[in-house]
C-alpha cells in the first residue's frame, strides 16, 4: 500500500483545530467526544490542495482536498473520530495518522450527496500501513485535476484492484460489500464453532459455502485466507 505523501510548500496550512470547532461543528455526541479526548492528542490542517496552492483545476464534488495530521495518544484511533472530522469539514480529507516513529495515510471516500448538496456522503475508511516516520515521502499523482487527484490517491489506497472499466464510487461500493459479506462469514463461522448439533452444522456449512462463493464473486478471494 501506499507511504505517505510529499505535499507541496505551497499547499501548507499549518493551523491547529480545536477539537470544541470539530464537536460544534459535527454535533457529536457524548461517546465520540470522549473519544477524542482519550485518542487524539492534536489535530491540525496541514495542508489545502487547491488550484490557488498546486496549480489544479477543481472538478465537480472535489473543490479541494484538505490534509489533516491526528497526533495519537496511543496506537490506535476509532473510526468515528474521523468520520466526525469528515462531517465537520465540507471538503475531502486525507488523514495523516501520526503515532510516536510511526505514521500513515487513511481516507474514505467522501463525495456530496446527491439528495442534498449540502451534505456529504462518507464512505468506510481505507488506509496504508504504518511506516516509519522517517521514510522517504512520496511524490502526488499526477493528475489533470483535483477530482482526478483525490481518484488516484483513494485508489492506492484500496485493498482490492479496479475491475476492467471499474469507476471510483462503484470500486468503494465493491470493496464495502467485500467487507459486509466478510463480517457475515465471521459471524457464520463463529456460529459453526459453538453448534454441537449434526444436522445444524450441514446447513450451517452450506451456508457459509454459498457466503464464501458470494465473497470470491465480489472479487475479495484474498480476504477469504483470513477469514
């Protein structure tokens, strides 16, 4: 998967964000505040891609791409954190997770709506593997314009290869499905293993047998290994 970005000097922001704006902003509740006292130590937008900052064009749902740096209190972060952040800025994110020696890139697919241009539509979140901090950064896409910009990252970062022909929302549509159906034969298999019954566990076999074809036609035959 994909290191971290080299983001041009021109794009830098460089400002720290109060995690209050992103609560007020988002209307989080409760649970996801704690959640970001107990997981976030800092957030800052550290970058604005934008045609004033890397010579880009805007396309359509793609007017800029912000970069935010999260510096982690611990390891890891909850998905919902970001997800708030997501719906507190009206623009597509990258997330540059930030751990001591450690980072590395997370993002989901972030689009407006189209019942309601106002609000924004967030897809699950994929990402690279930590890297060491002081791995070589890499150069951007190259790319026509921000619209394309932001397809060639999120795509870098997708855990399963474009079908022939394959666009960007209907990729993140695969790739959610794969992740659905894989949750499903985890949850077959864990029902496989406390059933003491024969006649039960033949048709909880077939089951996870017609799960398990449904996975590989959805194109996640990888995933089946770890399941």
């Amino acid at each position: 998967m994909t290191g971290c970005y080299d983001f041009p000097r021109a794009a830098h922001f460089g400002r720290v964000v109060p995690k209050s704006k992103i609560y007020d902003a988002a209307r989080a509740s409760n649970k996801v505040r704690q959640l970001f006292v107990d997981q976030v130590e800092q957030i800052s937008w550290s970058f604005k891609l934008a045609p004033e900052t890397i010579n880009l064009a805007a396309a359509p749902g793609v007017a800029e791409i912000q970069v935010f740096d999260v510096r982690l209190k611990g390891t890891s972060i909850d998905h919902d954190v970001l997800h708030t952040i997501d719906k507190a800025i009206a623009f597509p994110i990258l997330f540059e997770l930030k751990k001591p020696g450690e980072r590395k890139l997370i993002a989901a697919y972030k689009r407006p709506s189209e019942a309601d241009a106002a609000k924004w539509v967030v897809s699950e979140y994929f990402e690279a593997d930590w890297e060491p901090v002081d791995n070589p950064r890499k150069a951007l896409p190259r790319a026509l314009n921000l619209g394309a910009l932001y397809d060639r990252v999120l795509s870098e970062l997708m855990p399963v290869a474009a079908h022939d022909g394959e666009k960007l929302p209907q990729r993140v549509a695969r790739i959610e499905a794969i992740r659905a159906k894989e949750r499903d034969i985890a949850r077959i298999k864990s029902r496989l293993s406390r059933e003491n019954q024969f006649n039960k566990k033949v048709e909880i076999n077939a089951e996870l047998r017609e799960a398990t074809l449904e996975l590989e036609q959805l194109g996640g035959q990888a995933a089946i290994k770890d399941a």
